[in-house]
C-alpha cells in the first residue's frame, strides 16, 4: 500500500512539473505588430527608406501614441537609426523615449541587421550586435533581452551562445528544415532549453521558440475575400509612395459586415497554431515585410476586430491582445513548465521542400563574400592599433574625432552586410554594388587612418621612416620603397608575406638596418610584375618598418643581392585528360620540413601529401568539377541565389592541365592551369600552391597556402573545388559554426535532392578525417562544402546562374554573376592530435594577416641625417589558445552605474555631445573547445596587467556582457526549468520517500 501512494505522488508530483494546459481556460493570444524591413535585399538602403522604413517608424510612433494598449517591436537598428538621425521630429523623439520607458516599443534583438547565421563570422556578429546595443543603451537605458531571428536561413548553434553571452532570456528562431518543423509541431516541441556550446553547457543555454509553419507573417488567406487579410496598409511602392496614400492589396477594412468573419478567420488560425504548442499562449506575428508603414489604418482596423473576439471571447474560447515580445516570453517563463534540452546540434541546412535545398548561397556572390571579411580583418586591425595610440599619445596628432568617425563608418558597413541577405549573395545586383561600395569607401578611410597613426609623429620617428626631405646625388643609386608591415594579433609571428612589384631584383632591410631573407620572381597573376616574398618577424601587435632597395635589371650573384633569392619557373608541357591512360609513373616531389607533396608529371596533378613527422602518405588529387543547372522551371527544379539543385552529379570541368613549378629558398610555388578545351590559349581555372621552404625559421611549415581563379563561368554553372584522398571518412565531414565550434556532418540518404542537401557552410574551416589521418581546410571566405564520396572534399567555389522563375526576374535574383574570383584556402595533413593544436589558430592568422602598407612609391634614396635605428614596440602576446577578439574605443557615452544612466536619460542630459574615449572595450576568447586537446583545452588564467604591460596601465577592469551594457554583476538572467532538474529533483524525492517509508 506504502509503495502504490508513492506512486500516486509521483505522479501528481510529475504533472506538477511539467504542466497540462487547462483545455477549459480561453487562449490567450499574444498580436505582436511589427515589420520585417531588410537591410538590403532587392531595394537599396536608401530606397528602402523613401518608399517606406522612415514612414515605419513615423507612423508607428504617432499611433502608439493614441492608444496605450498598443504595441510594436523593431528588430533592424539600422533603419532606426537612420529615422532617428536624418528624419524623426524632437516630438517624434520626446514620444519615442515616452514608449520605450512604458514597454510599449521594444527593441528586439537590437543589432544593426539581423544577421545570417550560416556565412556569417562571429567576430562580425558580435560586432553588428555591439553597434546596435551600444546606440540603444546610450540613447535610451535599454538592453534588448530578446531575439526575433526568424528569415535566417537555418539556424546556427553558435547563435543562441552569442544571445545569452549578450544577457538574453529567450531567442527565437523560424527557418529550419520543413520536415524536421512539422515533426516538432505534431510533437509540441517547437520551444526547447538551447545549450548551443558543448564546452559551456548550461552556463549559457537559452530558451528558444520555434515559429511555427506559418512563421513570422500574418496568414493572409480570407475566405470571404479576393484581397489579402489582415495588411489593410497594402503592399508598399516603390520608388515612390502613392500621394493619395492608396497601396496596391489593401484589405478590406474592418466594418460591422466584416468583423465576424474576420474574428472567425483569426480563431481558427489561433487554434491551429495553439495546437502545436504546450501551452495556452499564443504567438501571433502580426505584419511581414515591409508593413506598417500606414499604421494608422492598421490599428484602426485591428482594434475593433480585437475588442469584437475579447467580447465574445467565451464563444470563441481566445482572448486577444497586443503584446510585445517580452510579454509573450513572460508568459511562458511563468507557466514554470519543464523543457527540454537541445545539445550543441543547429539546424543548417535548410530546406523548405524536397528540391529547394538552400545551400547555394553558402557560395553565392564569392567576391562579396572575401571583400566583407577583409573590410573586417582591416577593421580589426585599425581598431587594436587605434587603441593603442589613444592609450600611449591621448594628445596626439591623429585628431580622436576623426579617426573615430573613420572607424565607425566602417562599423557600419561591416555591421549592413552581415544581414540575411547580404553576406548571404542572395540580393539583387544593385545592392550588392551598395554593398560593396559601403565596405570599400570605409575601407579608404581608415587606410588614411592607418597611414596617419604609423607616419605622423609620436609614434614612428618619421626621420627615420623617410629620412631628411631632400634626395642623395648620382644618378646610379637603387630606387627604395619603404614598406610598414604591421601584425593585428596578440601572438608573436614569424611568416612570409608578398607583395607585388615592378622590378625583377631587389633586396630588404628591416628598421635596424639588416638585410631580411626574401624571394623575388614572375607575378602568377601579370607578365610585367613580380611577387616579392619577405620573411618577416613580428611581435604581437607590433608593427616594422621595411626598406626595399630595387634594381633594374636580375642581380642573381652579386653581393648586393645575396639575401634575396631571384626564382625561375620550370614549365611542363600540357597533359589532356583523355591522355590519362597510364598515371603515377613519373612522380616530383617538392619538400619542406613538415611535408612531402608529389605531383603526377602523367597530369599534372597532386599525386599524394605525405607528412613527414609520421612518415604518413595521404594518396590526394585536387581538380575542378562542375554542375549544372535547369534554366527553365519547366524542365525540373532550378538552382539560385538561395537554393542548389542540379541537374547530375558533378563532371569533370577541364580536358587538359598545364603546370610550372617555381623552386625557391623562401617558398616553392606549384602553379596549376586547367583548361576547358584541349586547345584553349586562356585557362578558365588555376590553383597556385606556395610551400614554405624556410629551413631552420620559425615559419610554419604546415601551412600550404592555396590561391584559385575561376570566372567568368559559363551561365547556369557551379564549381567545385573537388579534393580526393584516401581518407576513409565515410563521406563525414566536419565544418565550422561562425568559427565558433565544429559540428559534424554525417552524410545522409534522401529521397529527393540528396547531393544537395549534404552541402554544409564552412566560414573559417572543415576537415575530414580517419583514424589515422586528417586533412584540413581554413579559408579566408565563406564557402559551401561537401563529402559526396569517402575521401572527398568538395569546395564550392563560385556560381552563375539565371532560370525564367518570375519571382527571380522580378526581383532580379537569379545570380548572373560573371565575375572572375580569387578565393585562398589554406591546407594541413598531418594526425588528429597534431592538426587539433593548429586549425584554430590558422584560421585566424588568415583572417588577420599582417596589414602590409607602403608608404611611398619607389623613388631614389632620401639622404640619412642620422643612422636608421629600430621602432619596435613592446610586443603584446597572449597565450596560444586565447585570441584578442577585441581592443577598441566604442565611443558610446554612458555611466557605467546603470542607475547613473538612467537618470542621466530621463534629465534629458545630452549624451551625444562627446563621445567616450577612455572606455576600451576588450574581449578575449579561448579558442579551443572542451576535450579537444588535452593540454590546450584546458582553462587559462592570465594576469591582465602583466598582458597588456606593452599598451599601458590597466587602472580599472569592469567585467562587462559581450556587447559591453550589462555589468556582469547585475545580470540577472531567467531560469528555465529543464530535464536535468527534474533528475535531481526525482533524486531528492526519491530519497525523502525512502526516509519515510
């Protein structure tokens, strides 16, 4: 009898826990206005907000006004913030300020864009959050403590860390795969307890919701009617709103007829959607994109359809009302229900049907896609030097204001392009031209910036870059060029950079006057340049100045040039394909101290990598293959800017190879040309290997370094590079999230759009592996990857296509993109244990590679006043498995005692009239995940002091959330019940039941 009522009362006690929705109390429903307004996409900016994003925010914010029941979310800062510098009234911004302190206007979310999760980098995500986090704080006491990512397309598992590193209590997430959302509807498991890193478990897991099927848009379905329902503002125009204020597809408006159908039509809605969710909360997304921009006749047609359901609400078993997002999620949090957990797994990649895999846009737009990481490696680097400068000469010479200004124009241009369609290459042409144009003009300015902090005074002697103003007499002297080479990482490097010269010889000096080894031949790119490699040795954060003395004419022997090696190609003769009868017969090596790489004389292809230390070959071919593409939607499914379906399997994209080898003393340079007729005088692809040959140096010797040109390709293609090996990976491959952690990528049998759908992102890196081996790439661009057989690894590289789809034509997506890309991959074989210690490193040193500035055009010497002498700094070096993310001024103007804040906001107190130059901003990241290594994953203590001893005195350390607004102190985020404390909860009862049996 003891044991049946200890059953009784667990089972209460389990009901207790995880919760029953009462079919007897009403739904009650949660409206949430807002507009789903992109950063880009198919309209540029700037005629985004003309044709409606400032009408947005000014009609949002007078309707509010009028009513105090109603709400609204704005997600994107960027248009915010445009409306709040250039278009909003001081009354639109007195009423702004009066909705925000009420909750009436929330801030979701509160980055720049909403960024893409799949191409996207962290260090980039971070940043774009930062800008929007800083601007809403300064300008308001706000901390956004939610997300609304719901057109990402998949969602990345990095993501929910970087929230709740950010203080958010819950996150919600849309686009996942269409098979895996309805499974998860009928099962009620569209919200769940996210512990998004493996390494920091639940310290960070958030609680996140799924959108259902119908996702964030309004069911625009009327039975009643031919119009859309529910968007009585229409269909915004562009280029220019309607004067008389009548918009394409407006809905009919909400009268004494229509009403009951309306409320009819909602409640159904409601309790389809209620159906798939544990609880009797309803999220219903009212808007989609580009709404609200008349919210006037908005509210004025949804207030008396709410108060009609309100009043029949016991007929209709729905209560509604509007809400915003933190008011959902209140309620959710207070019905004290248990929730799952959900591991370090994402949800890339997606699908919306069996042929619409969107994983082409993992390679969409290559060239955006490398100009958006430079633009933030240099953004990283003027950041970190900038710093240091305020830090050692707060008055000097760079004027603070303007070099801020420079700075945050490119913040602002990095931040736009992380959005979901623009990274991503899924936008139109035009904008991505904007784009482009944003990140290469901000990009100019702080190269001014970068040149005023290393050439103006209290910084580099400038005597000593240039010497006195007046040239040495005679005619026969050398012409020189004096080059700054700077290292924007807190590790101390020596590596081998090139640069692109008009001179067949010359030789190098560093700033202590010695002679630095280098290597001059052909450019790979130009008959009438050269490539100049200079082995450089840099501290962390350091940055040398070099002098280049040239020649006209080789200088192969003579004493002058005995530390500058002069390299000659050796050509091989064309192979075709069909001539590949009988291979492997006549192998070359070419060596280096970690390496052994063989090429096929019989093709003119890698033949095998053998890495030394273990005396292990890898059998490895590395070609281009190809597939192609449906043009026309009636002879199958199509690939564009988002999705991939091909026609086939890839085929071989070339019918014969050239190749030349440069053997050098600095490097050894393989330069493959593949062409697509046997004939060809123009090669359509290349790869150009460079092995490091520096014997004895601290020079990586595990790093080869790959270069590729493709393009312009044919319409309706998309390229690989494909690499073969004998790794017996069992087509698994394994990539990065956001270059935040791996995730492994078992291949997987569908029924439709196999080959498709096994493609992965890779943003920094991917490998494939064995017992025994295995094979890495990092890359210095986005790109898709895939193991479509055992030992591959197939790189996509670049995509042309065009289909007669007319939402495509209309909106002009189909991805005619006939530019000529030259995407780098960096490579490593070696041993599990030996390539875990490297990977994560490499990928950053090629994301941050040393910042190579000129700073003058060769010319005859100046005359020396004085002997050149050294201008090292002092080197900041942390740790090898701890990563500078950031050393930066932000700029934002706020106490660091939030109550101090707020009373500063609401006195009206100016906060913009200066901003903060004393407030650096730093974070440091371990790089490496929990059990990785055995000695490198482990926790690092340092002292900061003693770290940053080379920039200046650390006085005050505050420890702050990851965007820089929450003091880690007061950061109080919600508890979410889940499995785990139910097992410790059973535990504690179990044992009080047993004590008194």
């Amino acid at each position: 009898m003891r044991f049946l009522l200890s059953a009784i009362v667990y089972i209460l006690y389990y009901f207790y826990l995880y919760g029953v929705a009462s079919e007897n109390e009403p739904i009650q429903t949660f409206v949430i206005p807002h507009s789903h307004m992109d950063v880009g996409w198919v309209y540029t900016i700037q005629e985004s907000m003309h044709a409606y994003a400032a009408n947005v925010y000014t009609s949002v914010t007078e309707e509010l006004s009028k009513a105090k029941d109603r709400r609204f979310i704005a997600v994107e800062q960027e248009f915010f913030r445009l409306w709040w510098d250039t278009v909003a009234s001081d009354s639109h911004k007195r009423q702004v300020r009066q909705l925000v302190k009420e909750g009436r206007l929330e801030f979701i979310i509160g980055g720049q864009v909403m960024h893409d999760e799949a191409v996207t980098d962290l260090e980039d995500e971070i940043l774009q959050m930062t800008e929007g986090h800083g601007f809403l704080y300064e300008t308001f006491g706000v901390r956004p403590q939610f997300s609304w990512h719901v057109d990402p397309f998949g969602a990345s598992a990095t993501t929910p860390v970087l929230f709740a590193l950010a203080g958010f209590n819950a996150h919600l997430i849309s686009r996942i795969d269409y098979d895996l959302k309805d499974t998860m509807q009928t099962k009620k498991k569209l919200q769940f307890v996210w512990r998004g890193s493996p390494s920091l478990k639940e310290r960070q897991q958030i609680f996140t919701h799924t959108m259902d099927q119908f996702s964030y848009c309004t069911p625009s379905y009327l039975p009643f009617s031919k119009s859309s329902g529910f968007y009585w503002n229409g269909v915004a125009l562009f280029p220019d709103p309607p004067k008389d204020g009548v918009y394409p597809n407006m809905s009919l408006p909400v009268t004494k007829e229509t009403v009951h159908a309306y409320a009819k039509t909602m409640v159904e809605n409601i309790k389809q959607r209620a159906a798939w969710f544990r609880t009797n909360h309803v999220l219903w997304p009212w808007g989609c994109d580009k709404q609200f921009y008349n919210s006037s006749v908005q509210f004025n047609n949804m207030d008396p359809l709410i108060n009609y359901i309100n009043r029949n609400s016991k007929e209709f078993g729905v209560t509604v009302q509007y809400a915003t997002l933190s008011e959902y999620f209140q309620a959710i949090h207070q019905s004290n229900l248990v929730w799952e957990v959900r591991g370090s797994e994402d949800f890339l990649p997606y699908s919306t049907e069996p042929y619409q895999a969107w994983t082409g846009f993992y390679a969409s737009r290559n060239v955006l896609k490398g100009v958006a990481r430079q633009a933030s490696s240099q953004l990283h680097a003027a950041e970190v030097l900038f710093t240091r400068y305020r830090i050692s000469f707060p008055d000097g010479p760079v004027a603070k204001d303007w070099a801020l200004d420079k700075l945050r124009a490119l913040r602002w241009a990095v931040s736009e392009v992380q959005h979901h369609d623009g990274i991503t290459g899924t936008e139109s042409p035009k904008v991505g031209d904007m784009y482009l144009q944003h990140l290469t003009q901000a990009m100019m300015g702080v190269k001014e910036l970068l040149a005023a902090i290393f050439l103006l005074p209290h910084n580099l002697d400038i005597s000593n870059i240039l010497g006195s103003h007046y040239h040495r007499k005679g005619v026969h002297q050398a012409l020189e060029q004096h080059v700054i080479i700077y290292n924007p990482l807190a590790w101390n490097i020596t590596t081998i950079i090139n640069t692109t010269v008009a001179f067949p010889a010359a030789v190098v000096f560093d700033d202590d006057g010695q002679p630095v080894p280098a290597q001059i031949q052909r450019s790979a790119l130009s008959n009438v340049t050269y490539d100049l490699f200079i082995m450089v040795n840099l501290g962390g954060l350091q940055h040398r100045k070099y002098v280049i003395k040239f020649f006209q004419k080789p200088c192969s022997g003579r004493s002058k040039c005995a530390w500058t090696y002069e390299a000659k190609a050796v050509v091989f003769e064309r192979r075709r394909v069909r001539d590949w009868t009988k291979t492997g017969r006549r192998l070359l090596p070419v060596l280096n101290e970690c390496y052994k790489l063989m090429f096929d004389q019989d093709t003119n292809l890698l033949h095998s990598i053998t890495y030394l230390h273990e005396k292990r070959r890898v059998k490895m071919t590395q070609d281009f293959w190809e597939y192609h593409a449906n043009g026309y939607v009636d002879a199958g499914p199509i690939s564009d800017n988002y999705i991939f379906s091909t026609k086939g399997l890839a085929e071989r994209a070339y019918k014969a190879v050239e190749m030349e080898i440069i053997p050098g003393k600095i490097v050894t340079e393989i330069r493959q040309y593949f062409y697509r007729e046997e004939s060809d005088k123009d090669y359509a692809f290349s790869i150009t290997t460079r092995v490091p040959e520096c014997l004895g140096s601290k020079v990586q010797c595990h790093r080869l370094e790959q270069t590729y040109t493709l393009g312009p390709l044919p319409i309706n293609t998309e390229v690989i590079l494909r690499i073969s090996s004998s790794v017996k990976n069992n087509r698994t491959l394994y990539t990065d999230n956001n270059g935040y952690q791996m995730m492994k990528r078992p291949y997987t049998t569908f029924a439709n759009n196999t080959v498709a759908r096994n493609y992965f992102p890779m943003v920094r890196a991917a490998y494939i592996e064995d017992e025994l081996s295995r094979l890495v790439l990092v890359s210095d661009r986005a790109h898709g990857v895939s193991s479509q057989a055992s030992g591959q690894l197939g790189v996509m590289l670049h995509r042309r296509l065009w289909n007669n789809l007319p939402w495509n034509l209309g909106y002009n997506l189909t991805l005619n993109d006939s530019s000529v890309v030259q995407p780098t991959l960096w490579m490593m074989v070696g041993s599990k244990s030996a390539t875990s210690k490297l990977y994560q490193r490499e990928a950053i040193e090629l994301q941050h590679r040393p910042v190579v500035m000129p700073i003058d055009q060769p010319q005859k010497p100046w005359m020396e006043k004085e002997p050149r002498g050294s201008s090292h700094e002092r080197s900041v070096e942390l740790p090898p498995n701890l990563h500078l993310l950031s050393l930066s001024i932000p700029g934002w103007n706020y106490s660091s005692d939030h109550n101090v804040h707020l009373s500063d906001i609401h006195s009206g107190k100016d906060l913009h009239s200066e901003p903060d130059y004393d407030r650096v901003l730093l974070r440091i990241m371990h790089i490496f995940e929990e059990g990785e290594d055995p000695e490198l994953s482990k926790p690092v203590t340092i002292n900061l002091k003693d770290v940053l001893r080379g920039i200046g005195e650390v006085r005050v350390l505050e420890e702050r959330s990851l965007t820089g607004t929450w003091d880690i102190s007061s950061m109080q985020r919600w508890k979410w019940k889940t499995a785990d404390d139910i097992d410790n909860s059973e535990r504690l009862f179990f044992s009080y039941k047993q004590e008194n049996i």
